[in-house]
C-alpha cells in the first residue's frame, strides 16, 4: 500500500496520517463486523435519512460525539482506521491482473494510525476520497481505540447512513464467532491479531 498516497487523501479530510500499524493484536476486518452485531454485543447506533440535505453535518456531529463518549480517541486525538487494498489503485489493478489474487495477502485490511485535525470531515470529503466511503454522503469505515477498547463503524443502509459503536468489542458474542471463522484463512498476521484478539479476557 502506497504511504504516500495514504497520507495525501486523509490531509484532505483532515486527518494526519503516521503511518500503517500491524501486529496490534486488534484485528481489522473484524472490526468492520460490527454491523453484524447487535443488542447482546453492546452494539449503539445513531442514524440519518439519506434524504436529509443536512446528513453529511449531521453523521460528522453523531461520529464524533459517539467516538468521544466510547473512547475512540487517545489523549492527544489518535486512533486506528481501518484501510482497504483498494484504497491504492496501483495495487488494486496488480491484485486484479494477478494469477494468485486470491492470496490473503492482495485482501489484507491494515491499520493507518492517525490523527483527527481541527478541519476533519468524516461523511463528505472523508467518503469522496473513497478511504472512508463510496462517495460524498456515503461513509463506510472501521475505525478503534489503541487498545481495541471500543470499534466504531460508519456505513449505509438502504435509506440512511449511520454510525455504530460496540464498546469492548473482544467480549462480543457475535465478533468473537466471527474471528474464530476467519482464523488460518487471512495472513500470517491478520491470524496472529485474530489469536490475541480471542485471547481477551471476556470477563
């Protein structure tokens, strides 16, 4: 994944990027699961029609009071964003040309550290971007807390966009399941992340 690229897009969005992160103990694609969950997991949500013309000021306002409540944020405004190989279209189009594509490696999701910036904007320029969405208006990310305490996913349904939080998420039933699933079929780290991960004290 290209860095540079990276940390182009986020200072777009307000972000500042500081680089990739493996090896967390905190698995990725689990965390974009969190709309699997529900009530049993903890599972908070807070929504806005698609129709609002006011959505995308409105979803930024629910992210950052739901991150703020739960935890996302470290002392000095940082937290993990979960990125996608497509997220580089040099590496998108290898992955597409490639004879081994299906390799875990071409699909493996990592965590960008960041930073959030006084000029952020998660749902609009944040979505156009395509790091954290398919499009002005359209979020849809996974983000959590250094410590994996909390993971907090934008996404779209058919007739809003909304934000989700599950607090604690290595005790949820429904993520837990999830992990075990996926264990032995990712890269070598993704399984050691997925490993630490149901090695969490659930109590």
């Amino acid at each position: 994944m290209n860095e540079e690229l990276v940390a182009r897009l986020m200072s777009s969005f307000g972000m500042r990027f500081l680089g990739l992160r493996r090896g967390t103990g905190i698995p990725a694609r689990i965390a974009g699961m969190v709309t699997s969950c529900g009530p049993d997991d903890g599972r908070h949500d807070r929504t806005v029609e698609l129709h609002d013309s006011d959505r995308v000021a409105k979803f930024n306002a629910d992210w950052y009071e739901m991150a703020t409540e739960f935890g996302l944020f470290s002392t000095d405004g940082r937290f993990l964003v979960s990125l996608s190989p497509a997220v580089d279209p040099v590496f998108d189009q290898a992955r597409e040309e490639a004879d081994d594509w299906q390799d875990p490696a071409w699909w493996e999701c990592v965590w960008g550290l960041v930073e959030l910036l006084s000029d952020w904007d998660i749902a609009g320029a944040g979505a156009a971007s395509r790091v954290l969405g398919s499009g002005y208006g359209y979020p849809g990310f996974a983000m959590s807390a250094l410590d994996g305490s909390v993971f907090v996913v934008g996404t779209q349904w058919q007739d809003s966009i909304g934000v989700a939080v599950v607090p604690t998420p290595y005790r949820s039933p429904t993520l837990r399941e999830m992990a075990r699933r996926n264990m032995g079929t990712r890269t070598a780290s993704e399984n050691e992340d997925l490993i630490a991960f149901l090695g969490r004290r659930k109590g």
